[in-house]
C-alpha cells in the first residue's frame, strides 16, 4: 500500500531535492522548455525571490520529497498582484501516482490565503499527464500558442490555463 504523501512549507534545505526534481523534469522534455539542467546556484537565485505570498510547498512520502509546486510572479503590474503563476513537478518515480492532484489542491488553498484570486499556468501541448491533471483540478484551457518556443530546436505548442479561486 503507498503511503499518502504529506504537503508542508519547503525549506532551504530543500533546495537540491527540488532541483533534481526540477531536472528530471527538464531530462524528460515534457514540463518545461528549459534543456539544461539547473545547477545548486541556479536555485538558490530561484529560492531567493519565493517566500511570502509566492510560497514553495514540498509533498513527503515516506520521509522523501516525491514532489513540488510554487507560487510565482505572474507580472510586475500591480493590475496583476491577484494572479499567480504555477509551477508543479513530481519526482519521476512518483508519477500517476495522486502527488500532483495533492500538491494543487493545497497550493490552491495556500494562494486564497495570500489573496490570489487566479491562477495561471503555461504547460507543453505535448503534456498529456500534466493536461489530464489540470483538467481534473478545474483548470480551464484559455488557448494554445502555436510554435511558442523551442525545445531541442524544434518549435513546440504552449497551452495556456487558468482558473478562478474566488
């Protein structure tokens, strides 16, 4: 039987686990556009401007962090402070597994508290894992931005989502 994950507050001591994480992510060319792996340096610059409202929450299983969600800035603009961008990623061994439906239910709870009323993501089109889950949590597809980057060379589709906390 898998042990039911629990959600708390990252800390900095955190970090490294969240970068492998992050960097699965980035070796499986499915979640993100970024294609070099991110270095020790590289997030603690991430660390450095999260805390407050723009929260990082770790799941546990088992003693072991299986996955990561973060509240980041959406845009500078004051007209913007209620909107909040996500970013979510589960620890390879740990996919399909609930930790992503876990992980969105509490940040969501996390962002009302800190006076967001929306939240955004920008998903790979090719994601299906991480569009069925979205989908299933309530997020609404805005629309699609056909060859808005570039992975390995090759233009990809982004989808666009959001959905309303108030």
């Amino acid at each position: 039987m898998i042990a039911v994950p629990t959600v708390r507050e990252a800390m900095s001591a955190d970090i490294d686990t969240i970068r492998q994480i992050y960097n699965e992510g980035i070796a499986d060319r499915v979640a993100t556009l970024d294609e070099s792996l991110k270095s020790g340096a590289d997030l603690e610059q991430w660390w450095n401007v999260h805390g407050g409202r723009y929260s990082v929450l770790v799941a546990e299983r088992d003693d072991k962090i299986v996955g990561w969600a973060s509240l980041n800035s959406y845009s500078q603009r004051n007209a913007y402070r209620g909107v909040a961008d996500l970013s979510i990623y589960v620890a390879r061994h740990a996919r399909g597994s609930g930790i992503g439906s876990i992980l969105l239910e509490r940040i969501e709870r996390v962002a009302k508290a800190a006076e967001f009323y929306k939240i955004v993501i920008a998903a790979l089109a090719s994601n299906e894992a991480g569009r069925a889950l979205y989908g299933k949590m309530g997020y609404r597809l805005v629309g699609t931005y056909l060859s808005h980057g570039r992975l390995d060379g090759v233009f990809v589709d982004v989808i666009a989502l959001e959905k309303m906390l108030a």
